[in-house]
C-alpha cells in the first residue's frame, strides 16, 4: 500500500498543482464534470483561514504535498514554528523547494500514522486533503490528536462519500485504484460522530464531497 501510493504521487508530480488549482481547461472540466464544480482553491481558502494571520505557535501540516495552498500562508507567518510533513519524497521536493527561505518552516518525510513528535507538541495541525489518501485512517485520526496540546485546534479538509454518485463512483473506480485516494471513506454523519467523540467545538461544513472543519482538543 506504502509503494502504491509513492508510486502513485511520484506519477501525478507534474500534473498536481494544475488538476488541483484548475490551471488549465482540461482540470475545471475535470472538476465540473467529476467534483460537481467545488473549487479546491475556495475549500483551501477557508480552511487557511482558521488560522489567524499573526498565529506564533507551533503548527504541523500533514500531508503538506507540493505546498501549493499553504506556503505563502506559512511564509507570512514568521513567528510562528511550522513543520510540514509528507510520505512521498518527490512531492515533498516541490514543497522544500518552496519552502527553502524560511527559516521558521521545516519539511520532513515521514507516515501521519506513526508521527516522529512527542505527544502535545503542537498549537494546531492542518491536514488539507490528506484523509482520503491515508491508508490507515485510524492510526492518523489518533496520531494527529496525540501531538495536538490539550486545546489545540485540528484543521482539515478531505473527500467524504455519500454527496454525489459521480464523485463516489470516480474515487472508487479510478482514484482508489491508482493510489492516490485509500479506502474506506467516511460519510458527513460517521465523521461527524467520530470527531465529536474525540474533540469539542466541532465547526463543520460541506462543499459538494468536500469536508471541512476545525474542532479543538
Ligand atoms: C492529495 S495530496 C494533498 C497534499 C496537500 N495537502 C494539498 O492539499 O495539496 C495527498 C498527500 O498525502 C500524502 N500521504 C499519503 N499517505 C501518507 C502518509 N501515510 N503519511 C503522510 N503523508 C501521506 C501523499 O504523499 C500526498 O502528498
């Protein structure tokens, strides 16, 4: 499963950013024909913006990808101490590189399901579309709580099934064989109890098969 998903990302490594940032016309078709039109720049948008401007605590992004949505919100943030950190090399190469003049941020390959961070080290984690691609989705529900402090906010956003039979039919068919989405996915009312067990002050949307939300520890 590891190498599936390496070999998957290291595939997919020139294409990323365009499908995901609709850069050209062939990924808004992508988009509007697959993902009913969600923008994953707008979801990105809001998710960055539970984050306050001048935060200077200590903030994980896992998986951080090629930091396409969040280096310039990690480059203004100089006070604060950032670590971003992913599975794959060669989509971590393209974030580093980004990266590469900020002193506050370090990028380090690694597995969400087995952190290399003591418990309680971190003010805030984002995990922008990252549970739909982890494998052990158990594992990096409990790891990312483990490193959060005791009042820190978990900030993510992911796929989640049940919103829409072309979008459900596309991950399981093409994006699941691939590697680049792992099965099982949660339905909006199975994270939503999870995540209400686990944390308070669940602040929870949708956009079309798009979570997302941030809940305190
Ligand atoms: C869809 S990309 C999201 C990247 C970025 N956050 C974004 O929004 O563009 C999913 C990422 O999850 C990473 N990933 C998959 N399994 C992982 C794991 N077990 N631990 C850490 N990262 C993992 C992949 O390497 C890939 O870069």
């Amino acid at each position: 499963m590891a190498d599936k998903i390496k070999s998957a990302y290291q595939t997919s490594k020139n294409i990323y950013d365009d499908v995901l940032t609709q850069g050209s016309f062939l990924s808004r078709l992508y988009i509007r024909l697959f993902w009913s039109g969600t923008d994953d720049n707008e979801v990105a948008r809001k998710v960055l913006a539970y984050i306050p401007d001048d935060f200077d605590g200590a903030l994980l992004d896992v998986p951080v990808g090629t930091a396409v949505f969040t280096w310039q919100k990690w480059a203004q943030l100089k006070k604060a101490r950032i670590t971003c950190l992913d599975y794959s090399e060669d989509m971590l190469a393209q974030a580093r590189e980004r990266l590469k003049d900020y002193a506050h941020v370090a990028c380090i390959q690694g597995d969400v399901g087995s952190l290399p961070m003591p418990d309680a080290s971190y003010d805030v984690v984002m995990s922008m579309n990252g549970f739909h691609a982890f494998p052990d989705k158990e594992k990096a529900f409990q790891e990312t709580w483990r490193v959060l402090k005791p009042g820190g906010a978990f900030v993510a956003c992911f796929y989640i099934k049940g919103k829409s039979r072309m979008t459900d039919w596309l991950v399981r068919r093409v994006l699941s064989k691939k590697g680049w989405f792992t099965p099982p996915f949660h339905t909006e009312d199975e994270l939503r109890r999870m995540l209400g067990k686990m944390y308070r002050e669940v602040d929870m949307h949708t956009d079309g098969s798009m979570v997302y939300f941030r809940c305190r520890k």
